[in-house]
C-alpha cells in the first residue's frame, strides 16, 4: 500500500514495505536489531572532539568528501536517543553520503560518544540550543550548502531549533528533515509507559540511561537524587529525576510542555521536510501535526508504514536504503534551488 502525503509532495515520495515484514513493531525492532548487519560496514569515521563554551565537549565523527573540495555539500545527522554514529540510520544515511559526495558528519549529543561528558549536562528532546552552537561551528569550518537531519529526538530538537532561528536558520542551513520525531512528547511519553512499549523499548533505553545517570549523580553530589534515580521505571520518572531539573524544566509535564516541536511548526522558515510513519509505536499517529498547522515552509509525509526509525525495504532479508535515499535526494534538491 502507497503512503498518503497530507500536504502535496511534488518529489512523489513513495514507500512501500516488504510483505515479509508487517507491523509497526516488527518494522522498529528488525530495523535496530538487525539492518546493522545487512549490506553496510561500519563507514570510516574521523573523530574530531570540540570544546563546548561552558567547558564540556562534543565528539563529531566525520566522512569527508574524497575531492576533499570544502564547497560539497555537507550532511549533518542528529541522532535519537542514546543513538551514534553506530545506529543503523547513521550507517545508512553515511551510505548516501558518500555514494553522493558529500561529507558527513555525526555530532553526538553530550554521553553519547562512548565516554562520560565532563559536565552534569547531559542532553534532551528540546535542545535547540546545542543544534545552534553545533552548526554554527560547523558553519565556520564548512564553505558548502549544508543540509541537516535530525532523527527521533534529534529530529524534534533541530525542528526547535529552526522554530526558534526563525528566518536566521537559512543563514546556517539551505534544509532539514526530521524523521521520526517525537513532536508531542506528552503524546510519545505516555504511550513509551504503556504495555508492550514499557516492557521492550523503554527498558531497552533505560538500561543505558540510568547508568549513565547514576554515574553523573556520584560524580556530582548534590545535582539529582541518586535514591530516585534507582527506583525509576518509565521515562516520565527519569525525566522528572533527571532530565527536568538537570535542564531548567520544572518537571517532567513542563519539559514535555517546552520541548514539543509540534505547537511551533508555522514558525519554520527554512524548508524542512516532517516524516512519520503513521504505525510507528513510539509516537501516535493522532498527535502528529496536520497540513493546516504548519507554515509554507514545512512538507509533512506520513506513510502508512515504516515505524520507529525503520522503513524496511526489499526483498528479505532487506535493507533500511529507502529513507536515507528519498529524504537524501529531497535535500539535494532543496539544495540546488537556492
């Protein structure tokens, strides 16, 4: 069955997935469990380590075009929750990269990179900040049109991000596309506390975020409750112990509240292409955002299938190509229009 675009797609983005693989669940699952080991090697990073103003550090692996021409076109990639430059999608979109000549480069969210961040900071949903300060550096060391992708979290945080750049977001990229945004995560956070939900995925990024939380506790007294943390199930309990206040959000609802990019979308201006696939279990297809409430410069796409992070595609047992190459050439284009 063809996807159903509810605002008009003059680039006939179309996804169809395979036979062999049916269901919101299976597509999300198969997709992070095993598309890692389908088709791709691991693409050849470069790691460069930035120093943050508030004397912290971001690690950002790249890909540079083999012309080594500093006028490419450069693709940045924000990755989900407790994603990287490993993450199935990131090895996929790197795919695209190179086989396109543009670099590429992975930044990655504060505890992400494979060592613990200096500062309590860690990083969240809403951070449009850290996108701000990530492309503008990359700005001043790239010549090249840059295009950015956000992915899960990282695509609500860089729609926050261009919500609250305005116009000033086009100085910094010609588009964006965010996949698998969680836009209301009111919407996305209850459903993540629920069922089958709370059993598999929520203890899955738990069993990592919790660690990692704890470690930050004992390495700095006194800026979260070592106790609660321990006792935390959802992650509407670790965003009330540990996101909201670790951030400046008052709790948990308020850092929802703040964070949703879906409230904002009329305030894009820079074109910015919204896919979500309507079986994805992590974010409800009736909190995704309608063609009326979003502004001129946003597509919405949202296929029947795919779920969260998936978009399975071809014959078992199949690759996840078919996202990183629609959305790729949709950039590409937007590109060549300036």
């Amino acid at each position: 069955m063809q996807s159903r675009p509810m605002t008009p797609l003059p680039d006939n983005l179309l996804y169809q997935a395979p036979l062999w693989l049916p269901g919101g669940h299976l597509q999300t699952i198969w997709a992070a469990k095993c598309a890692r080991n389908v088709r791709d090697a691991q693409p050849s990073f470069q790691r460069e380590r930035w120093h943050t103003p508030d004397k912290d550090f971001v690690d950002v692996d790249w890909i540079r075009a083999s012309s080594a021409v500093t006028t490419q076109p450069l693709l940045v990639l924000f990755h989900g929750l407790e994603g990287s430059s490993k993450s199935h999608y990131a090895r996929a979109f790197a795919a695209f990269a190179e086989s396109h000549g543009y670099s590429y480069a992975v930044p990655h969210f504060r505890g992400c990179s494979g060592e613990p961040n200096w500062t309590p900071r860690a990083y969240h949903s809403g951070d449009y900040q850290e996108i701000e300060w990530i492309l503008r550096t990359l700005r001043g060391v790239h010549n090249g049109p840059i295009v950015a992708v956000g992915v899960s979290l990282g695509g609500n945080a860089l729609l926050r991000w261009a919500q609250e750049s305005g116009t000033c977001a086009s100085a910094l990229v010609s588009a964006l596309a965010a996949i698998c945004a969680p836009v209301d995560l009111a919407a996305g956070g209850w459903v993540m506390g629920k069922g089958f939900n709370r059993a598999v995925y929520t203890r899955m990024f738990l069993n990592t975020m919790v660690p990692k939380a704890l470690e930050k506790a004992t390495r700095f007294p006194g800026t979260m409750d070592h106790a609660r943390l321990m006792k935390v199930r959802t992650l509407y309990e670790f965003d009330n112990v540990f996101t909201a206040p670790l951030h400046g959000f008052r709790d948990t609802l308020d850092y929802w509240d703040r964070a949703s990019s879906a409230p904002h979308m009329h305030r894009i201006q820079v074109p910015a292409l919204v896919v979500n696939a309507l079986n994805d279990p992590f974010v409800p297809a009736s909190s995704l955002p309608k063609a009326e409430t979003v502004g001129r410069y946003v597509q919405l796409w949202q296929p029947e299938h795919g779920g969260h992070v998936g978009f399975p595609t071809g014959n078992f047992p199949g690759h996840v190509h078919a996202i990183p190459d629609l959305v790729g050439r949709w950039l590409t284009r937007h590109i060549h229009a300036r």
